[in-house]
C-alpha cells in the first residue's frame, strides 16, 4: 500500500444554462454542501472530458446557484458546459460535520438489521423525497422503502457497518395491496 488516502468521485452538480456574458453558469446543486464542494479557489473536473475547473465565485441569485470558472471566461465558454457534470474527490472516510448527518455514499452497501438484530437485508439507495427522506431496504422478498427518521431508524453505526430499525410490526412486509391485488374490502 503506498499511504496514500482512498478519495471517492462525488457528483456535486450540474451545469445547466449559462447566465449573462461572462461566463458565468447555473448549477443544478448534487450536493447539500455547496459552499463547501464549490467554494471560491476549490476546484472540480467537468464530466465528460475531464476538464479541470478553479471556481472563481459562486453565489445565490434568485433562489438559483451561479458560478463562474477561471477557465471560463464568455457565455460560449459557459454554454460548452451545459449539461456537464461537476466532480470532486472527496476523502472516503469524511462523515459530514454534523454527527446525525450521513452522505448517501455510507448508507448504500449497509447491512439491515430487525430490532432484535436479525439481517433483514442491505441498503442499496436513498431517495430524496420533499417530505423526508427513504431509504430503499433490498430484502429476500423484493425492496422496501423506510423512511429514514429516528423513529424507524434507531441507530447508523458505520463502524459495524449497519443500520438497525425499530420493533415496528410491518416495516419491511410487502403492503397488503400488493400482496393480495385486491383492497381492504374485498374488491
């Protein structure tokens, strides 16, 4: 091993159309952590391509993110972006500064416990969703969805490499409407 620390690719955005004639680009944010991931000075790789980009300020105007680049510096430079992804590498092992706080990238891969510490499955996704977000539960009977608050999901443990849910009767049973086609009452 040569010491050298594991890195991940993260996605933290994508370019999407260019605003004024300097070169300046709205971003379509990837990331919870904008003013960390797209600082002034920081610096991403556009994909494809590979082109590595400095930023040179980054800011919110109307309620949309807005960067510009040193290296680009006119609205053709900026529309050569559109659509391209921005890239960082990241230390495999950061956790985000919050301790209640996980990236997407510690959760998928976890293993699944009950509440008596039976495995129930792996985590293989995290959906977004406006209301709260869901953590996608591969069992032996298909996916699951459970919503990922405290009270469903006691404990993360990244160390162990396992999240453990709460006695809830029902969590990870497939729904009665899939299970038997017809609804409550019978039709």
């Amino acid at each position: 091993m040569d010491g050298a620390a594991a890195t991940v690719e993260i996605v933290v955005a994508t370019a999407g159309r260019p605003r004024g004639v300097r070169g300046e680009v709205t971003l379509r944010l990837r990331t919870d952590e904008p003013g960390r991931r797209l600082a002034p000075g920081s610096c991403c790789r556009a994909r494809p391509g590979g082109h590595r980009l400095t930023v040179r300020t980054a800011r919110w105007v109307g309620g949309r993110f807005v960067a510009s680049f040193d290296e680009v510096g006119d609205r053709d430079g900026a529309e050569r972006l559109r659509g391209a992804e921005l890239v960082v590498d990241a230390p495999a092992d950061e956790r985000p500064a919050d301790g209640d706080e996980y990236y997407d990238r510690q959760l998928v891969g976890l293993r699944v416990h009950d509440a008596a510490g039976r495995d129930a499955g792996e985590l293989v996704d995290v959906l977004h969703n406006p209301a709260q977000d869901l953590l996608v539960v591969r069992t032996a009977d298909g996916e699951r969805l459970v919503p990922f608050v405290a009270a469903l999901v006691p404990e993360v443990d990244l160390d162990a490499g396992r999240v453990r849910l709460a006695d809830v009767p029902g969590l990870l049973d497939e729904p009665a409407e899939a299970a038997d086609g017809a609804g409550e009452d019978g039709s």
